[in-house]
C-alpha cells in the first residue's frame, strides 16, 4: 500500500522550469512557473508566475506580483509570511499573508535578493549580481527600516543560527577575484572583513553553535590553491561579542 496520495494535478505549459517553495508545517505550498522567453517583450528575464495551493478549493491560486521578472520569493521561519521581489528594477518587495494575498509592499528599490533570520524577526533585502552590493535590513514585526549596508560584488547573504550577525561573501563560482567575507551585525554595522588574496574563496558555510551563539569558528570555509595567511587563522578562532 501507497503512503503518498495525490492530492491535485497541474500541467504547465510552454513551462522549461519549476520551483518549489514550502514551508515547516506544509500549510504554505508555493510554486514558481518560468518560462524562458516572454513573447510580450517586457522582460529581459523570461516570463514567470507564482502560484499557491489552496487546500480548501485544491487548486493554485495565482499569487499577484508587479510586472517583470521575480526576483526571489521566500516564506519566514515561524510559516506567517511570504515576501517576493518582483517587477523592472527598481523592483517592489510585497509580503503577503498565508493565503497569498498581498497586505504591504516594503519596498520599491534596487534589489533581488532576501534572506530572513532564523528567528524571523528581521530581513535583509539585497542588490547582488549586476546590483551594487545595498543592503538593507527591516524589523519584520514592525517594518521599520533599522540599518543598511554595502557589500560590492557579493554573491550571497547567510544569517548565523543566533539571528545576531549575517555574512557577505564573494566566491569564485561568481567572480574570480577579489574574494574576501563579510561580517555585520544584524544592523548593519561591519564587524569584520577577511580578505582572500591567496586563495578562491569556493563556498561559505555557518555551522550552528552548540551554545546558539555565533562564533567565527563556526565559518566553515572551502578554499582552492590554499595558501592561507596566518593572520586569517587568528582572526577565525576570535569570538564576536
């Protein structure tokens, strides 16, 4: 006997990619419909929709964004809220309640990138990629703009599991020079940058701490052509107040 039931069926047509986003409980099923070309011509990135599940009707419902690309679309750690970035920069960053109905738009900025805290109490909206690296932080409770910062050339941004900090970084996969970590508080104050001038920085992990609070021990860093600076071995075993 099965243990896995079909509850709908959809076909996407004239579709070369789907993503799928949910959530802890499973209550919020999201899924981002791209299709390469945009035969409107308004987008530069393709055509593209999202959709959410509506268990009541058992079909998705389409999710309203501005027209253009989206950007990203992510739903917070405690399953309340669903943000996207969506439409011609400067984009629009809507949040929606869990049945996909827009009730705020944050912000209407140069951004492509969100990433929220583990504790969902705060959200970093980004401008990566051909962007300048802004970034800008907002209490999720509130929406009240607490900081912002800058991080040239960056390729991702990663909270620590404590919410207190969040790390910059640029990485060989993305750019072959200039490879170095950024370190900021969860305002946006830059606590410290490690350069790699020696080495192609590959990727950047947080390990979580066993006390909960972030320590650069807990970087796990994936270097090529090691040849590391002693200096970067000291700075690595401090612990951030």
């Amino acid at each position: 006997m099965s243990h896995f039931e079909e509850l709908y069926y959809r076909v996407f047509k004239n579709v070369q990619e789907v993503n799928y986003y949910g959530n802890s409980s499973g209550s919020i099923n999201i899924l981002n419909a791209h299709r390469t070309i945009d035969n409107t011509g308004s987008s530069y990135y393709g055509f593209e929709k999202i959709f959410i599940y509506n268990e009541q009707k058992k079909l998705f419902d389409e999710i309203p964004t501005f027209k253009g690309a989206i950007h990203n679309t992510k739903i917070d750690y405690v399953d309340e809220k669903i943000f996207t970035l969506s439409g011609l920069f400067p984009s629009f960053c809507l949040s929606y309640n869990k049945s996909g109905i827009p009730d705020l738009m944050i912000s209407n900025d140069y951004k492509n990138v969100i990433e929220i805290c583990p504790n969902s109490l705060f959200m970093t909206l980004a401008g990566f990629g051909s962007l300048s690296g802004e970034i800008d932080i907002y209490r999720l409770d509130t929406y009240e703009h607490i900081g912002n910062c800058k991080s040239v050339s960056a390729s991702f941004i990663k909270w620590s599991s404590d919410s207190r900090y969040f790390i910059t970084a640029v990485v060989s996969s993305k750019l072959k020079v200039d490879h170095y970590i950024n370190i900021f508080r969860y305002n946006g104050e830059l606590v410290r940058t490690i350069d790699f001038k020696n080495s192609d920085l590959v990727n950047v992990l947080i390990m979580k701490s066993s006390n909960d609070r972030f320590d650069i021990k807990n970087i796990k860093i994936n270097l090529e052509n090691k040849k590391t600076d002693p200096s970067l071995l000291t700075q690595r075993k401090m612990t951030l107040d």
